[in-house]
C-alpha cells in the first residue's frame, strides 16, 4: 500500500477495511477476491471516478499488492486517488477480461479459489463468460455483498463524512426553498438547489436531485422539466448532498401560498410517522419494528393513501445510479434483521395525495447505543412561500 495522506480517509481507515474483507474471505473460503462495485472500490481504496462505462475491478488476495485492472484512462485515478500500487490497466483496443485473466496468472491466482460480486451491475454477464474460460483452473466462487458486510456499520471518520454531506444537501433545500415562487420554473429551482449544495460543501452527486412541482410532485422519482410553478401548487424536494461519495439525503415540501387543509393534515401524520419510527429504533430491535411504527401513523390518512415504499433505507458511501444503500440494509415490513449501533438510514415517511401532491419531510439519521440521533439540523415542516 502507498501510505497517502491526502485521500479520503486516513491509512489507518483503509488498513482496517482491507483488513475486515481478508476476515471475510477466510470466512468464504477463497484465495483471493474480484471487486467490480464502484462503491466498493472507493470504499476500499478511494477509487473515484464517473468512467462507470467500462469495466474496472480490484483483485484482493489474502495477502500481499491488491492490484486493480482498469481502462488506461482511468488508470490516473489510481494514481491520483488511492492508495494502490500495482495496476494492470488496458488500451481501448484491448479485450479487458483477457488483461484480467493475464494479471491473474501473472500474480499466481489463475489456478486459486476467487470470489466475484456476481449481482454487481458493473460486472456484466458478458464479461464473466469471457473471463471464466480465460482460466480454466481458477474456482469462481459467488461472494456478493462480502464488502458490504463490511459497510452495514459505520466508522467514527464515515459519520463525519455523512455529517458533511447532510450540510451539503440542507444547503441546497436551503437554497431551492428560496427561488420557489409562483412564477419561477423547477429548472430555475433545481439551479438554486445545485448552488447551494456546491456552496455548502457538495461534491457531484451520486444521484440527480428530486425537484417537482404541482400534480407531478405525485410522481415517484419525478424531477424537473421546465414547468412554470403556480400559486397553489406543491413543490417536492428530495436532495442527495454528496461528500466523497458519501450521501445524506433528505426530503422537504414547499406549499406555494397558503396550504390546504389536505397539506396540513399530510404534514402532520408525516412528522408523527417520524416521530413513531425514531422512537422504535435502537439496538437490538428488528428494523421491521421501525417500519410498522411509522406506517401505522400514515395509515390513518383520510386520503386512501398507504406507506407504498419502505420507511426507509441504508445511506453511506453510494454511486450512480443511486444514493443509498437498501441493497445492503432496508427499514421495511417484516423484515428481522436488527438495529446496530453506527448503522446509518434515511428515515422517510411519506404521503401521497392521489393526484394532488406528495408530501415528505425526512431526515438521515444514526443509530446510538440507546436510541437514534439525526444527521440533519434543517427544521422539519412544511415550508410556505
């Protein structure tokens, strides 16, 4: 390893991640083990980069160099972002899986027992079936999530990082509050929204920001589209600040004008909902515990509407195409998995009113040893223009 003081974290982070995946590949039984998530990547090394179109992949055996194996343009990232020392990077007239399977014979791993991330969205079907018959007497052994195991507790250096991506991401509903008006168009806002994440401290974001207003703001997953906004109308923030690719989300809900009544009632089971589900998290409690306490309290609308989604979702270090980590660890019905200290969610209630308006007002938090603390300061109501 180059020991660097200028990345991310400190050696000693790093040190302690590798040090967690070569545990847990003991556990699995391999030799060595082929990253391919970009979130795992930079988790392990800093590697950061948006060049998410070709392949990149990080070989840790259980002991000596990691290498990585990278397209060549991106082997500058290597250089300048990580602390890794040896690469085996490809020209674009290359076959990558055939400069893998090289670096693999080269460092003795060609005839060893390698774990892959076989549900990672950046090692395609296509590549294994080139890579696997390039080496014929290794043993490909399926060991996805092993990092994650690893990523589902946060370090004391990884909460400050999120602390400082939640000031990213107030800054911008900050920001974005303040050019709603009647009048302004959501591009406008979504401008402002930009600026004040970057002015707050942002990096680029993992994922676009949510920025909709009127019956659209209804629309899951909806963002801008040039539309006037009118007075009445409803506009719907959810904002992904992002710090070193750690993410902070959080949602809030602009009422242009005076609210309705309907607004009202939605802003006030929304925050109780809040309230419910704080109150049922802390360690040692099944998560599914947090998810029934909120959507109880959302059930009592007047609207029909139901907590169509979960009550929440994992949040820490995350790439495009999304800013959390549900994947590893979700707040949602039913589920037993257990509440853990440093364990990080974006807790969000939510309520729709059919066809009207989408009414969220959410928070990031972090499980203590006797209960949760939030991430963000921001007050948590329904903002009025």
């Amino acid at each position: 390893m180059k020991a660097r003081t200028d990345l991310a974290f400190s050696m000693g982070e790093y040190e302690r991640r590798l040090k967690g995946l070569r545990e847990r590949m003991v556990q699995r039984g391999v030799d060595a083990m082929l990253v391919t998530t970009p979130e795992n990547l930079h988790y392990l090394t800093g590697y950061e980069t948006q060049g998410l179109w070709y392949f990149a992949g990080l070989v840790v055996p259980l002991s000596g160099e990691p290498f990585m194996c990278t397209r060549a343009v991106e082997d500058t990232v290597v250089e300048s972002d990580t602390w890794i020392e040896v690469s085996r990077p490809f020209q674009d007239n290359q076959e990558p899986m055939a400069v893998l399977a090289a670096a693999l014979n080269e460092f003795g791993l060609a005839n060893k027992r390698i774990g892959y991330e076989r549900s990672s969205y950046f090692f395609r079907a296509s590549e294994q079936d080139q890579l696997f018959p390039r080496c014929p007497n290794a043993t490909f052994v399926d060991c996805s999530h092993i990092v994650e195991e690893g990523r589902v507790i946060k370090s004391e250096p990884e909460i400050a990082m999120m602390r400082r991506a939640a000031r990213a991401s107030e800054g911008g509903v900050r920001a974005g509050v303040a050019a709603v008006k009647a009048g302004a168009t959501e591009n406008e806002v979504a401008a402002e929204v930009y600026r004040g994440m970057l002015h707050a401290g942002g990096h680029y974001c993992s994922m676009q920001p949510f920025v909709v207003s009127g019956p659209r703001s209804f629309v899951s997953h909806a963002t801008w589209r040039g539309r006037t906004i009118e007075q009445g109308d409803c506009v719907f923030f959810e904002i992904g600040g992002t710090v070193h690719r750690y993410n902070a989300p959080m949602m809030r809900t602009i009422s242009v004008g005076e609210p309705s009544a309907d607004l009202r009632e939605a802003e006030k089971l929304v925050l109780e909902a809040m309230a419910a589900a704080e109150a049922a998290i802390k360690p040692g409690v099944p998560t599914g515990a947090a998810d029934a306490a909120g959507r109880k309290v959302i059930a009592r609308n007047r609207f029909g509407a139901t907590q169509y989604t979960r009550v929440g979702y994992g949040i820490g270090t995350a790439c495009t195409p999304g800013w959390g980590e549900g994947h590893i660890i979700d707040i949602k019905q039913g589920d037993t998995r257990l509440f853990q200290e440093n364990m990080c969610f974006h807790l969000i209630p939510f309520l729709q009113i059919p066809g009207k308006a989408a009414v969220g007002i959410s928070t990031g938090l972090r499980v203590t040893a006797t209960g949760c603390e939030p991430l963000h300061t921001l007050e948590r109501k329904l903002f009025v223009v």
